[in-house]
C-alpha cells in the first residue's frame, strides 16, 4: 500500500472544493443510499451476501466507465479499509491520480461535513466502528 497517498478528510474537502476532484464512494448502494458526499459516484468495492462480503468482481471496470485513467479521484468507503484497498487495485490498472480519504465517511460525518445527515445512523450501520448507543 505504499503507493497510495492517504489524506484526512479535511484535505479532501479542500481537494474537492478547488482542485477538480471527484468523490468516489466505494460503499455498498444500501449504505451510500442512506447517506453520501455530494456529487459522489458510487461504485461497491464489495457486496454484501449471504456469505457475508465479497470482492465486486467488475469494480475496475465500472470505474472506467465512468471515469478516466488521469480523473483526480477521492476513494473512500465507510472507515477506510475497502478504500485503501480499491484505491491499490485502480492504482495497478493504470489509474494515476488516486488519493484515498482516511477515516472514511464516517470521519466525514464526525467532522461535520454531512450537514444534516443522519450522522449516528451511518456510524452504527458501519461494523468496524463501535456503536454509538450508550
């Protein structure tokens, strides 16, 4: 994973505000339906099955679709483990301006970036974050 860059979400707003970036969600559609960033493109990096998750098999493909290989893209997922890992997977198919956003959407939310979102719905619905019920 050392090739890719890892920015807080701070720099991803900046990135997203001024530099031409696009923000690509790499969640499932159930949880990018609950709650996303503005403007996101949603491609899952994986989906939830009964097996629990697996690998979307299309993932580079439905990417290049609708991007191109120099688009400046933000990856990002819920926490930022399926983002540092599509992030790699785009960055070896030949993609070059690929920057994952650390924390995921989750540290999105947190920063109070989401507006009026449902901010404590999107962090329990994630199962790598501890619950936020007391």
């Amino acid at each position: 994973h050392q090739n890719v860059a890892t920015i807080d979400v701070h720099a991803a707003k900046d990135l997203l505000n001024s530099s031409g970036y696009r923000y690509l969600d790499v969640r499932s559609v159930e949880e990018f339906n609950k709650s996303h960033v503005e403007n996101a493109l949603n491609v899952p990096y994986m989906f939830i099955t009964e097996a629990g998750r697996v690998k979307n098999p299309d993932f580079v493909d439905q990417v290049a679709a609708i991007c191109k290989n120099e688009d400046h893209l933000i990856v990002a997922c819920n926490s930022g483990g399926r983002s540092l890992r599509a992030s790699v997977d785009l960055l070896d198919s030949g993609f070059k301006q690929i920057v994952n956003m650390g924390g995921g959407y989750s540290a999105w939310v947190d920063a109070g970036f989401a507006g009026n979102n449902p901010g404590e719905e999107i962090k329990t619905s994630c199962k790598f974050r501890p619950s936020a019920i007391h």
